[in-house]
C-alpha cells in the first residue's frame, strides 16, 4: 500500500510540475534579454529532479523543451525561430536536448547530495541545470549556427564569435536564469521538505 501512495504522490506532483513548467514558460516567453527569453521553468523542474530523481528531471525537462519548441517553431520567439528557418533539425534537437538533459543531470547531482545535505544539493542542482541548459545551446550554436551567430554579433558589435556568446548570450540569458535558480533555492528548499515530511 505503501508504494501504491508513493507512486501516486510522485504521479500527483510531477503533473503539478509540469503545469507549473506549461505557464512559467509562456509567461516567460513575454520577457526578452536580447534576442531570447531566460527561462524560469528551471525552477519545477529541479524541484522535480530533486524530489523524484533523475528521470522525472529528464521528463520534466522534457516538457519544458517541447514548450520551448512549439514556441519556436510558431515564431513566438523570435531569435529561436531565425534559427528553424536556417536550419529546422538542428533546432529541434538542440531545444529537446538541453531541456532534458538540463532535468536529468540535476536529478542526477540532486540524487548523489540531498540524502548527506538537502541544502547543498538544492544549490548544486540550481546551478547544474541552468549551466547545462545554456552550454548544450551554446555548443549546439556553435556546431551548427556559426554563420547565424557571426551575424548577431557583428549586428551587436563583436568582431568574435566566442567573445559575443559569452558576452552577449550566456552574459544575460546564464546569469539571469542562475540568479533565479539560486535566489529561489530557499523556496525550492521548503517545498520539497514540505512533501517530504507529507509523505
């Protein structure tokens, strides 16, 4: 009977989190830095990464991406969606890999830390998943979106490529959705001992 209330309390909170991650991202998309939008849907997905483990990071993350993409692909973000006209599966993969990616490996961290320091591993996933969000789109621009990015950063008045995605892109978009990660840590820090002192 146990597990029965586990698996249903994990199934009742991971789709809180995913409809948390559904209206984050969209009234999210209304806010710009440049030419994207940061993403405050990290927050339920590392709460979920941190309570549920590494999997229901990844599916969380998941669903964040997907968001992502139909955004995209609609043209409601306007920098993403110059990137699916130039090249449309390059896109698509690297909006589906970062999301997930970004869930699953702060699942990961969260696994390995939260059972010795709940705070600890709260802070280190906060900061894992926005790091690896943003550096699986940067690699991805960088493999395959060179000429896109010369472009943006000659528009934006840098000679250098590189100098322009860390100035320009991971400068705004990394350390906005790092500050929300980190200051919200505390938040994210009572819910998930609020659930599990409820279990």
């Amino acid at each position: 009977m146990r597990t029965t209330y586990s698996n249903t309390q994990r199934l009742v909170g991971t789709a809180v989190l995913v409809a948390l991650i559904i209206v984050l991202q969209t009234i999210g998309s209304g806010i710009h830095f440049g030419p994207f939008t940061p993403t405050l849907s990290l927050v339920p997905i590392i709460i979920g990464a941190v309570l549920y483990g590494p999997l229901t990071g990844a599916l969380l993350g998941l669903v964040f991406s997907i968001v992502v993409l139909i955004a995209v692909v609609s043209g409601a973000d306007a920098g993403s969606a110059v990137m699916f006209a130039a090249n449309p599966i390059a896109t698509v993969a690297i909006c589906l890999v970062k999301g997930t990616a970004a869930g699953y490996l702060a699942g990961v961290v969260a696994k390995r830390l939260t059972s010795r320091n709940l705070t600890m591993g709260v802070i280190i996933s906060a900061i894992v998943a926005p790091v690896c969000n943003t550096g699986i789109f940067c690699i991805g621009m960088l493999l395959f979106f060179r000429d896109l990015l010369a472009s943006w950063g000659e528009a934006a008045g840098f000679s250098n490529i590189f100098i322009y995605i860390f100035a320009g892109l991971i400068g705004i978009n990394f350390i906005v959705e790092l500050l929300i990660d980190i200051v919200l840590s505390p938040v994210i820090i009572r819910i998930i001992s609020a659930v599990k002192r409820s279990r």
